[in-house]
C-alpha cells in the first residue's frame, strides 16, 4: 500500500511502471504569438480640410492564399472616429469586437454628454498595443485612428511595438512603401492639408488602392472608405462599402519583366 | 407592525414562527418611500421615467440621477436607498459585459433580470448581509424578446410586465398604467404618458410640496439594427438606451400639467354641483 494520497487511485508503479509525467507537461516553453496567420494587407488615409479619408481593401490572405474576400478592416468607434486594421485578422478582431466596444460601452456609463473622440482612442489603443509587447505577446496589427478631433482632422498610426505616429498622409505595410510616396505629392506636409478638397483626398486614395492593387499581390480589388468630415461643427462619417476599382490600365505591365505578357 | 419586538426581525434570513422574514419586509419599507420609479413596456420599446425628489436647491439640476445605462440595449431605474442602487447596478454592468465577453453579444434582457435577481435574494440569506433597499425597473430591447421590462425587489422576486410602478407613488401610478393600452403604445406616447403619470404620482403624496425633476430614458431600435418586427407590430432588434430628447420631455410635462389642471377644474365643478 502506498501511503500517498497523490498515489491513490493510480496505476500501481511495480506492475504498470512509472507514471510518464511527460505527458502532463509540455516540452516546450509557453510560446506567444510568433507571426500572424490570417493578415490584411494596407491601409491607407489622408487628411483634408474638412476631415480625413481612410480605405482598406476588402481581403484576408491566409499566407498567399486570398482567404476571405469580404473582410472590413475598418471599424467606426463612437461618434468621431474610424480604425483601420492591417496584420493579424484574428487579433484585428479581438480589438473590434471585444476591446473597443467594451471601451465605447463603459463610456456611455458616465452619461455626461461628452463622448470619446479619436484623441482618445488613438491613445486606448497605443496603450494597448505597448502593454502587450511589454509582455511579449504583441497584437499584430498596424492601426490608423482617423477623426475629428477638438475642431480639427485627426489621423494618427501605432503598431505592434506600440510605437506611435502622426502625419497628414499615412499608410500601413505595402503601403508605407507604395502609396504614402502618392499621398505626399499631394500633402507634402501639414500646412498643405488646408489646400487639400474632399473630392481630392478621396480622389487621391483611389488612386492609391489602384496602385496597391497593382502591385501588392496580397490585395484585392474592392475595398471599403471612410469619410470623416466636421464641416459646420457637425462631425459626420460617410461609409462607402464594397466600392469596386475603377478604369483599371494594365498597360505598365507590359513592360515589366515576369508580370504578365513576357517580353524577352 | 405587531411583530416588532419580538426577536425575529434582529438578523437577516432569520424566519418568524408564521413564515415572514422581517429584514426584507423593512427593506421593501424603505423603497416605499423613495421617489416613484415607473416603466411602461410599449410595442416598439421602452420608457423610464422617476420622479427625483428635489432634497436641495444648492444641487446642479440634472445631477444624481437615478437611472442608469448598463448596456447599450438596457437601462435602470431604482426607487429606495440611492447608493444600494449604485451597487445593483454596478453588478448589472458587470453581468451584461462578462456575457459579452462570453458569448460575443448583448445580453438578453430576461437572463440580466433573472440573473440580478438570484444576486438580490443571496442578500436575503445571511446575517453578514442586509437586503437591498432598492426596487429596480429593469428595460431594455433584444434581439429574441423585443422590448421587455422587468422589476426586481428586495427580496429578490423578479417578474416581467407592461407596466410597472415602485417607489411612494405607485398606488396611483399603477392605476394609471392599468387604465393603458400598453401592449399597443408606441414609445412617443409612452412618453407622455409616463411624464403625466409621474406628476399624478408626485401630486398623490406627502411630498407633494417638494419640487422634482422628471428624469426619463427610453430604449429604442435604430432603424438599421431592427431584426424582426412582428405581426402585432412588436420591434425586435438591438436596442439603444438613452435620454429622451429634452424638447419631448418639455412637452411632455406641459401636456401632463395641463391635464392634471383639467382634471382638478372637474372636480372642483363635481364639489360644487
């Protein structure tokens, strides 16, 4: 009789051997996220003087398989801003649907007439971000926060180091490299926003979705747009979904070697 | 009372030999003179409204409310001890976002009723605790039950009405949602009639020469998150909780304070003839 109690009930050791404790506890050490799996590719946002433009496409890849052709990556949170998400869908998500609305809801508590406005956001968000790389187990996304802000567009980016950034024209992945160059010709920098129209701005993220989808080949070709404008002190978000690509041209193609019709 | 004195009502969840637990019969008490709480079920949402007793005229009008938002799609309304309603509805948050986070949407208002009412009865079980000196109208909108009103007592019963009335004036409140259509209301004229009730509850009562503020909220479906709406008009959805527009809540009460001037002009004719 063995007189352990943690013994009792047990396969007995002399006639079945030793327990294999290996079985219970795994021989790895515990492992965070170490890449993400489902990813949406850029997205992109300028600012006007009136407000701010913000598009992502419409795309999930699972690596360099088009997964899920219908997955909004843009996300209106309160009354005065829009998120936009590339990276990791999964954790894209868990932001969305559980982090910020829980954050919109306790706000409604207070029930003082004030609400959260993109400032606010922006930083919940980076907050978020930071905390979670500080425990090695980053979210891993790129985020654009656009909104009206104290009279004035806001537009700002933070990512899964919890870094965070503000310019009139931003771009998250392929995009930092391929449309911000675009978005710069026509707001080089923050005096020039004033000069900027809504139908440019729109105009110019357009552009820059036709651009991607040219030369990301993780994009897709419709995608979704936010308007968030504060003309006359009344802030206001225009939603266009599912816009599909206008007046394509592949003709650079042509030219480029092993992208569509070889020219030796 | 006649019992008092006789040892049975010195600890909670303590029975007297003929069957009564005294510490909830003094907790219902205690509602009883709080400031009337009304809630009226109607067919495309819901109205709260409270009579807030004015206790001075040193306090910001529109402070110390006394309903409350604890979802998107519910709200509160307590009559009684004001700070045992804090905590009521504090654990109502509570419930209605660990259901969020559970099951990835809003909670059904009967489950957040029923669960706030076994959290109110534990309250009638040990000599640690007393029980709540709240009443609360709990209303809200979801997807399966439409718009539902439910009220939860201090000893921990809970049912689901039309109409419902707590507080020091729900004698006469409740015979003026009884006189009412409720299941065929729709939410605007819940409004006025609510506002109306609540002046004839608070003209009803002791504190009649005491000012009050007329606080009330409704729950309503947005046009773009209705779900169903049914043959009798009922409208399912996710509900939104909120203050009614000032301007409806004015108008509101001077529709109310001219019936109830109609009202005193007929009687006083009745007298004299």
């Amino acid at each position: 009789m063995n007189h352990l109690p943690e013994a009792w009930g047990r396969p007995r050791d002399d006639v079945y051997g030793a327990y294999d404790h290996s079985h219970l506890r795994p021989s790895m050490p515990n492992q965070h996220t170490q890449e993400p799996i489902v990813t949406g590719t850029s997205v992109v946002a300028l600012k006007y003087n009136g407000g701010v433009v913000i598009a992502a496409d419409n795309l999930a890849s699972y690596g360099s398989l088009a997964r899920f052709s219908n997955m909004e990556r843009l996300k209106q949170v309160g009354t005065h801003t829009v998120v936009g998400a590339s990276g990791d869908i999964s954790d894209m998500q868990y932001l969305f649907d559980t982090a910020l609305e829980d954050l919109v809801i306790k706000e409604e508590y207070q029930n003082d007439g004030h609400h959260l406005r993109a400032k606010h956001v922006y930083s919940y968000l980076s907050r978020v971000m930071y905390h979670r790389r500080n425990k090695f187990d980053p979210l891993w996304n790129v985020l654009l926060v656009a909104g009206w802000d104290d009279g004035k567009p806001f537009l700002a980016s933070t990512d899964l180091l919890g870094t965070t950034f503000s310019a009139p024209a931003l771009a998250s992945g392929f995009g930092a490299s391929l449309a911000v160059p675009l978005l710069r010709r026509v707001c080089p920098d923050e005096e020039s926003v004033a000069k900027i129209s809504r139908e440019r701005a729109i105009e110019a993220v357009e552009e820059c979705m036709k651009v991607l989808f040219y030369r990301d080949a993780r994009s897709t070709n419709k995608y979704t747009m936010a308007i968030v404008s504060g003309e006359d002190n009344k802030v206001d978000i225009e939603w266009k979904k599912d816009v599909e690509l206008q007046k394509q041209s592949w003709k650079f193609a042509e030219e480029i070697r092993g992208y569509g019709a070889q020219i030796v | 009372m006649t019992s008092i004195g006789t040892g049975y009502d010195l600890s909670n969840s303590v029975f007297s030999p003929d069957g009564r637990n005294f510490q909830v019969e003094y907790a219902t008490k205690a509602v009883e003179n709080g400031g009337t709480s009304i809630g009226l079920r109607c067919k495309d949402g819901v109205v709260l409204a409270v009579e807030k007793l004015i206790q001075s005229k040193l306090l910001v009008p529109g402070s110390n409310k006394r309903i409350a938002t604890v979802d998107r799609h519910v709200g509160i309304a307590a009559s009684g001890l004001i700070p045992d309603a804090r905590h009521f509805t504090s654990r109502a948050r509570n419930e209605a976002s660990s259901w969020r986070k559970q099951y990835h949407g809003a909670i059904p208002v009967s489950s957040l009723a029923d669960r706030m009412g076994q959290y109110t009865q534990a309250y009638t079980l040990y000599s640690s605790v007393r029980p709540f000196g709240v009443t609360c109208i709990i209303g809200g909108v979801d997807e399966e039950a439409g718009p539902s009103l439910w009220m939860v007592e201090p000893s921990g019963v809970g049912w689901g009405y039309f109409g419902a009335a707590t507080g020091r004036g729900r004698q006469a409140a409740k015979a003026e949602l009884e006189k009412l259509d409720l299941p065929n209301l729709t939410v605007e004229e819940g409004v006025k009639h609510a506002a109306r009730i609540i002046h004839i509850a608070h003209g009803d009562n002791a504190g009649k020469d005491k000012d009050f503020e007329l606080e009330m909220t409704w729950v309503r479906v947005d046009k773009a998150n209705v779900v169903e709406v049914t043959e009798s008009g009922v409208v399912k959805g996710h509900g939104r909780h909120e203050e009614v527009p000032k301007e409806l809540v004015e108008e509101a009460e001077r529709e109310a304070k001219k019936a109830l001037e109609v009202e005193d002009e007929e009687d006083e004719k009745m007298e004299e003839s």
